[in-house]
C-alpha cells in the first residue's frame, strides 16, 4: 500500500467533496463551506451549545487557515440557526440554552423551488439525491431543491422530508406600533428587579451610528440611562441576550431573552426591540435596494443591521443571499416585483426607512 503526500489544497478539496459541496466552485471558508461544516459537527455533537459548535468547527479547520477568527464562524453559526437548520432551546436540567438538530424539512418558496431545513444526526445527508432526482443546491447558508413541479411532493415525502407552510415557517409577528413594544417590555422589566453591576455585560449604544452594527457596541457608563439592550455572560454557553433597565450606569432590572418563545433564539427579541428603541429616538435602522443593472430587473437589498430570524427567513422566501455590499451587514438579490412587499415588512414590523442608492457603489 502507498502513501500519498496531500498537499494543504488538496485537503481543502476533499474536505468540501466530504461536505457534499462543489470543489470547483465552493471553498471551504466560504459561507457554503462554514455553514455545512457546522451542520456536520451538529449532526455528530447535538445537542451541544453555540460555544461547543464554534470550538469543534475551528479545531478542524483552523489545522488548514490558522487565521481564521471565531467571530466568522460564530456569525456561520447564527446563520444556520437563523434559517431553522437548528434549534436552540433551554436545557431542563441545566437551564442553559442549547442546540438541538431541527427534523428534516421543506418549504416551497415557490413552485417547483423548495427551500431545505434541518440537519440529520451522524453526518447523514438531508436527502438522498437519488430518491429526489436532483441535486441539492447550495446558496450561502441555505440549501435548495428545484424539481418538477407535478412529482414534487412526492419525491420529498419519499426522502423523509417533513412540508412547513412558508407561515409556519417563517412566523412573522403582527403589526404594532414601535412604542407598544417599548411599553410590553417596561411592564415585564418592572417585574424582574436585580439591581447591581454585572461583571462582562455589553451593551447597544443607541445614540450611535444605526449603518455601523458592531461599532455600537461598547461597555456600559456612567452616563448611560434607560432602556439598553444587552448580552451578559454566562458560566456555560453563549452570552445571554437581554434588556436592561439602567440608571447612571448600573442595571436596576434585568430581564432575559427570549421572553415570548421557546425555541426561537433570544436575539429575534433583542433585534425586533433594538429597532423598536432606534424608531422611538428617530434614529430607526434603515435599508436600501440598489439595481443590479441585469436585464431581468432585480434589486440589491442592503442591510446595516441584523434582522430578526422571522425577517431573514421572509427575505428568504424572494431574495437570494449575496457577497455583502461594501458598508452593508447583508445583501439579497431579490426580484422587482419584491420590492414593495419588503418594504412593508421592513418598515412597519422593524419601523425601518428606505435610504436612497448613492451612485457609483
């Protein structure tokens, strides 16, 4: 038997066709490759927490990219969770949030087009491209199947695939006010009095720039007041999203993410409430399409901010994840036709404004 000598590139290939990835058209640090290495360290891990993901994913491919950061994977991470690829939920007997594997699933965003969910245990494919007749295909951190539109159903209850309507899925909240939510969570911070400092919190500043997301945030202040959101440490596991209620810098109440759900993670109410405080002090988060200059007439859409899970999800169901724009946190490709729509969702469930394209970016 011979030995073979695998030189780093190498490697980085059969890490990807291991992946069931495109070597010739995706890289291993891409957002495809982070996205399906952390779906394949779930699949052997789960439940596990976000930090024991991070760990596994780095310890691997940190041997091929010493520099890779762990923000970048951690930011992979938040994505798979995001899209519904994993749940996160409360241990019972140990209290802290954890990752479970959400159960193989599809949505059809549209027909013949379906949308994959979910992660099988023990490195398992999510379906056997042989029993659907097509291959899966990778988009940033989703993962889609185009097939026939008459078989469709068929094939993806052959391969196990359990249907979700795009509501269930995507589980917009109702339309209210900016100031109806500010006023919720007063009340329910009112209940959860815990006066004191807390050692590692961060907080949102929201007298900075909305279009600069990680500049704003910074550690708490003397001058700080009012309503802040925040992350504070915790013993195991990832940080822990919550509003506070702060005076002269130091917390009076503490109240923890997520309030209203047990399986959505708690950014969706920390992100949902940041722009709700943005809009009350008239600096709300903002927005903007930009064209692609394509025929077919799509429009970029910029974000600055981090959305909601439910609002990633919506954008989902129309856009297609791009390489972000230059100052911009996200980028979809979505059609003409979606502009109004996402415009509405933006504006009245985040109270969110459209800024104008400055030519030449």
């Amino acid at each position: 038997m011979s030995i073979q000598r695998l030189t780093p590139t190498d490697l980085e290939a059969t890490a990807v066709e291991l992946l069931g990835l495109d070597q010739e058209a995706t890289g291993l640090l891409s957002v495809e490759g982070l996205c399906a290495s952390i779906r394949r360290a779930a699949s052997l891990l789960c439940p596990a927490t976000p930090r024991q993901l991070v760990d596994a994913v780095l310890e691997v491919l940190r041997a091929l990219s010493p520099d890779l950061k762990r923000d970048v994977v951690a930011e992979a991470l938040d994505l798979v969770v995001g899209v519904g690829d994993l749940l996160e939920l409360r241990s019972a007997e140990s209290g802290v949030r954890q990752l479970y594997l959400a159960p193989p699933s599809y949505v059809t965003v549209r027909p013949g087009r379906h949308l994959l969910l979910g992660v099988r245990p023990n490195a398992s494919p999510i379906v056997d491209e042989s029993v659907v007749g097509a291959p899966v295909e990778y988009e940033a951190h989703t993962r889609f199947l185009t097939l026939e539109t008459d078989n469709a159903a068929a094939s993806l209850a052959a391969a196990g695939l359990h249907r979700m309507t795009t509501e269930q899925w995507a589980r917009v909240p109702r339309e209210e006010p900016a100031s109806a939510l500010i006023e919720r969570t007063t009340r329910l911070l009112s209940q959860h009095q815990m006066p004191g400092e807390i050692q590692g919190l961060e907080i949102i500043d929201p007298t900075t720039q909305v279009q600069y997301y990680i500049g704003r945030w910074r550690k708490l202040t003397s001058r700080d007041e009012g309503m802040l959101v925040g992350r504070r440490p915790q013993a195991y596991g990832a940080p822990v999203w919550c509003v506070l209620d702060v005076a002269a810098g130091i917390p009076r109440a503490v109240l923890d993410f997520p309030v209203d759900s047990s399986v959505m993670p708690g950014w969706d109410e920390a992100r949902h409430l940041q722009a709700a405080i943005d809009h009350h002090r008239g600096q709300p988060q903002v927005f903007r399409f930009r064209s692609t200059g394509l025929p077919d007439g799509s429009r970029l859409l910029d974000l600055f901010a981090p959305l909601p899970s439910w609002a990633e999800r919506y954008i989902t169901l129309v856009g297609i994840p791009m390489s972000r724009s230059k100052g911009a946190l996200l980028t979809y490709r979505v059609p003409f036709d979606a502009e109004d729509s996402l415009t509405g969702l933006l504006s009245k469930s985040l109270w969110m404004t459209g800024i104008k394209e400055v030519q030449g970016r």
